[in-house]
C-alpha cells in the first residue's frame, strides 16, 4: 500500500504543479488570473533569479526527489540509512506551502488585491503531507525491523 501511495506521488506532484493555486487580480473590479506554481517561477525566473532557484527547490526538487528516494528504499535499490536525509527534504518542502500561505495573508491583508485559493494548492499541499506521512511510516517500520 506504501508503495502504491508513493507511485501515485510520483504523478501527482507533476499535476499539481501545473495545477492553479491562487486566482489572483488587481482589485476586485478585473478578472483574475490563475498562478500555478510553473507559472509562478517562469514569472520569478524574470524579476529575482535567487528567489527562483529557492522556490524550484523548495517546490520542485526537494518533494520530488525525496519521493524518488522513498520509491528506492521501498523497492531496496537504496539503503535505508538515507530515510532521516529523506525526511530532510520532506520538511523544506513545506517552506513552499508557508511561502504561498503568507503571501495570501499578506495580499488580502492590503486589501487592493483580490486572492482566492485555488484546488491546485490543496493538491500540492496534499502531496506533501501524504509524502511526509509515508516517510514517517516507513521510517517508523524501519526501527521496528531492527528491532526484532
């Protein structure tokens, strides 16, 4: 079932990164525009290149390459002493969840802005909690092993 959930990572967090996570505009009266995350770095990748690489990190490689890397050890093509580096980058992927939540509360907080959250960032966010809950399960049957 670990396994399962894991593969399915693999391909919803691709969907989720193209998928909208806000609607935002410049005040109530204009339409909105969706931002998704790809959209959202072509946009940083133009105004702040550092900025860029840390959310492409953040968002991108950090989650992907940590369910990678739970994907090998699950298969045993990757020793299990790797799962705490693993849950490492299960954690900074959850800057990016902060990020886009404090630029919502900041962007309503001003008021001439318009934001509505998007079923994109229920689905990124989603991806990854289960991405952290699959690596504390595995980590947590990895101690049961050696201990029997």
């Amino acid at each position: 079932m670990l396994r399962t959930l894991n593969l399915c990572l693999l391909v919803l967090f691709p969907v989720a990164w193209f998928a909208p996570l806000l609607r935002a505009g410049l005040l109530p009266l204009f339409g909105l525009s969706e931002i998704s995350v790809i959209s959202g770095l072509q946009s940083l990748w133009d105004s702040d290149v550092f900025l860029a690489l840390l959310v492409t990190f953040f968002a991108l490689f950090a989650p992907y390459v940590k369910t990678l890397g739970l994907t090998l050890v699950q298969f045993g093509l990757l020793d299990r002493r790797s799962l705490p580096a693993l849950a490492v980058l299960g954690k900074l992927a959850m800057a990016d969840i902060f990020l886009i939540a404090l630029y919502v509360v900041v962007v309503k907080g001003v008021g001439l802005a318009t934001v509505e959250v998007a079923w994109g960032l229920y689905l990124f966010a989603g991806c990854i909690l289960l991405s952290l809950v699959l690596s504390l399960t595995e980590s947590w049957q990895s101690r049961c092993r050696k201990q029997r």
